[in-house]
C-alpha cells in the first residue's frame, strides 16, 4: 500500500505549480500553517490582519449567504486563512485541521475519517459559488487548490505596467542576473521532470516489478526496509529550499530549518521574489527523488510493505522515529540527512562559494581520496554519490540515506540499490553467512557523457558497526 501524504511535489505539484507558475504571476500562494488553534480569535484579530485586504476578503466571504449558514466551513476557511496570512507553517495539514477545526482527537487517524477532505470538496464548491455571485466583482479570487489546504489569492487580473520607461526596463534586468536566470532555468526544468514522473507513476503503478527471488540481493536488503508494523517513510528533496540558500551564499541548518525561520535576506531572493511571488514557500523537488518513490513504492508491492511518501519541509522529528526512512537528496535540500552524519564516513558538503558538491571521505583508507569533486571534460562527466543502510534513530526501525553530487549521480544510486544485477556483486562481498545484509555505505562513481549515464561502479565500501 502507497500512502502520499501531502506530497505535493508528484500529481498535485505539477496542476497546481508547475504549469501556472509562470503564466501567473499574479498568484500569491501561502503553504504556511499556525501553531495555535482556532481559540487565538480569543483573543482578538492581530493588528496586521486588521489591515490586510486578503483578511477582509476572507471575512466577506463568510458573511456572505453562501456561508452564513455553515459554521464548520467558515471555521475551516477562517482557520487556514489565519494560519497562513500571519506566516506559521506548522498547521495547514489535515492532521491540524482535524483536530482543531472538527475537534477530532489527539492522533486521530486521518486515513480512517477523511472529514477534513470531504469539507474540503464542500469548501471549494462554496467558494467557487460565491466568486461566481456575490463576490464576482471582487479583484482578488481566494482559493483552496486541490491537493492540499492552503489558501491561495489571485488577482483577477494582473495590473497594467503604467510606471516609466525606467521601472520596465529594471524589471527586465531582473530576469538577465546570472544567479536568478539560472534558478528559473533550474525550476522550469523541475516543472518537466516532475510531471513526467507523475505520468510515470501512474503507468507503474498498473505494471509493478516482477518478484525478485526469496535468495536475491535485493530481497536480502530491502526486507529490512518494510515491516508488517511499521511504515516505511520516502522523504524528498526540498529543492526549493535548496535554490533559496544557493541564490542567498547561505547555508541553513536543520535546527532553524525545522524552526521555520524566515528564508534568508539577500537580493538574489529579492529579484526572484518580484519575478516569481512567494518563490520561497514554493514546493520543488528533484527528478531523482521522484523516481527514487516510484523504485520504494514498487518495491513495497512485492514485500507487503506500507510506503509513506513526504517533502522534507513536512517533516517532524517525531516522524522520524519509530519506523523505517528513505532520504534521498544532496546536503542543501535534504536536511535530514544531519541526523545521520556522526554515524557516516562518506559525506557530501557544499561549497557555495566554488558552487560545489564535495564528497569528504572522513577516513581514507590506502589507495582513496580524502575528497571527490565531480570532474566535467567537456560532455563527459564524473559524479559521485553514495548509499548507506543503517539503523534509524534509537535504533527503532533502519534507513537508508542516498546523496550525491549531482540529481543524476543520486539517481544512479538509487538505480543501484534497486537493481537486482548491479547490487548483487555488491552483496555477495560484503554476505556474512545470514539472510540478513549487515550495515554498510558505499560509493558509487557514474561516468556520464551529454548527461546520460554509461557506466557506474562501487569504489569504495564501509561496514557499520552497531
């Protein structure tokens, strides 16, 4: 069973993000959540909100007579519009709505009582019928998009450009910055990738792996990654994240990423922001991690396994732990992977300032490098990424984390791990006499030429000890 939760980066990414990003920049879209329940109106409306033309829309849309009679939707609608406009990102997830809205209990289980997404259905219908009357001569739409529950605001129409020569020809100038030009390319081409690979999940996802055999490499390895009783999580790239600290020269830890603090201030950040509003609370993952779910969710078929597919902005540390986790993504878009870092000889690091993926080998052993950099010779390149199996935190459940220098370097990785005749000249080296592998990691260089993968090969390898 494949359960995706609030997986935006797949199907609903790619309808709601990817192909009216660019045609509307007028939408100003808010995925942020608040950590107080509804009770904080208690307490009165906040002096920003008072002032805020999107809070007044919103309080004229349940007033209206097509939600005056409805009281859990005007709660719903009022709770996510708070939550979003004063910029707290912890509680626009069904889980929060659940409970603080239609005062489920603590832990209820979503998956089991889907009200929160049947009010929803009710909640866009009512405010489409309201744009549609009463509120048709509004020049800002609100909207729940489908896939998830934060509010967007949409200008009807987007404004005439009546300034001087002077302001048209600096906005113009915006798109011609090397570092703002080159993340637009980067997101256009996330746009692509991501929609071919909700295509390709759902092609197959009606034509899974055939079974590997009881004695295979993978059997041997990835029946410790799914379990009867607990589930296996795929946590994805946030890439978005990733081109906000690349544009800004700034790395971002894991503790003030889970903090949600405010994105960095630089004014790279500040021209994409003009060119692509609210770019920073924007969802973007990889090609990689796309297919790295698609590879866990088939193989999660074959053994009985329970697949829980997460953006990494999503998760929480009790989330973590207890159950089995797959991190896929390079040090600036896959924080998690901190968690894990005392644990790992091979470490991937970057250089923002060389603009580099660097893969330190902590402790070298005769014959290896202390670092490796991905090598470009015209259309060829080198790449490295590795793969380590090892045990989750507090050693409930295990893990496997995939990083790289490159998406593509990641996602051969991936292949490697998957793939019955690359993995098994692997595992039969490091087989210890019992069905189950041991702990390890490995590296993995991949030689591609115009981008296209011709040959990967394990360089080097370590055991884990418990």
């Amino acid at each position: 069973m494949v359960i995706v939760k609030r997986a935006t980066f797949l199907i609903s990414f790619a309808s709601n993000y990817s192909t009216k990003s660019f045609r509307q920049k007028d939408v100003i879209t808010v995925n942020s959540r608040s950590k107080n329940s509804l009770d904080t109106g208690a307490c009165g409306v906040e002096p920003d909100l008072e002032t805020d033309s999107r809070w007044a829309l919103m309080q004229r849309i349940i007033n209206s007579p097509h939600f005056v009679k409805s009281g859990r939707l005007q709660d719903f609608l009022l709770y996510v519009c708070r939550c979003a406009l004063e910029n707290r990102i912890d509680e626009i997830s069904e889980q929060r709505i659940g409970e603080r809205v239609f005062e489920r209990g603590a832990g209820y289980n979503p998956n089991e009582d889907n009200i929160v997404r049947s009010q929803a259905r009710l909640l866009r219908q009512k405010l489409d019928a309201y744009f549609a009357s009463d509120g048709e001569q509004e020049p800002v739409v609100l909207r729940i998009p489908k896939g998830g529950y934060a509010p967007e605001f949409v200008e009807r129409h987007a404004p005439a450009l009546d300034g001087p020569a002077e302001s048209v020809s600096t906005a113009n100038s915006q798109w011609r910055t090397p570092v703002v030009r080159g993340l637009l390319a980067a997101v256009a081409a996330l746009v692509v990738v991501v929609i071919v690979l909700a295509w390709s999940l759902g092609r197959q996802k009606d034509s899974p792996l055939p079974p590997s055999p009881s004695s295979s490499a993978v059997r041997a390895l990835w029946s410790q990654l799914f379990s009867a009783n607990l589930s296996t999580t795929v946590i994805v790239p946030d890439h978005t994240f990733a081109m906000v600290q690349e544009a800004s020269n700034q790395h971002v830890d894991l503790a003030t990423y889970l903090r949600r603090s405010p994105r960095p201030e630089h004014e790279n950040l500040r021209q994409l922001e003009k060119i692509l509003p609210a770019f920073s609370i924007r969802r973007y993952t990889t090609f990689d991690g796309v297919s790295t779910a698609v590879r866990v969710s088939q193989l999660a078929e074959q053994f009985g396994g329970k697949v829980v597919v997460r953006y990494a902005r999503d998760m929480t540390l009790r989330e973590l732990s207890p159950g089995h986790v797959v991190l896929v993504g390079r040090p600036l878009s896959n924080l998690w992977n901190e968690m894990f870092e005392n644990k790992l000889n091979f470490h991937f690091y970057s250089d923002l300032q060389r603009n580099l993926i660097i893969c330190q080998n902590r402790s070298p052993q005769p014959g290896e490098q202390a670092e490796y950099l991905p090598v470009d010779e015209g259309a060829k390149r080198t790449v490295y990424a590795s793969v380590a199996f090892l045990p989750n935190l507090n050693n409930a459940g295990n893990a496997m984390i995939i990083a790289g220098n490159s998406s593509g370097s990641q996602e051969m990785a991936a292949e490697f791990a998957t793939n019955e005749k690359l993995l098994k000249g692997f595992t039969d080296k490091i087989h210890q006499g019992t069905e189950r592998l041991p702990y390890f990691e490995l590296l993995v260089r991949t030689t591609t030429l115009a981008g296209v993968a011709q040959e990967s090969e394990v360089i080097s390898h370590r055991i884990i000890k418990q």
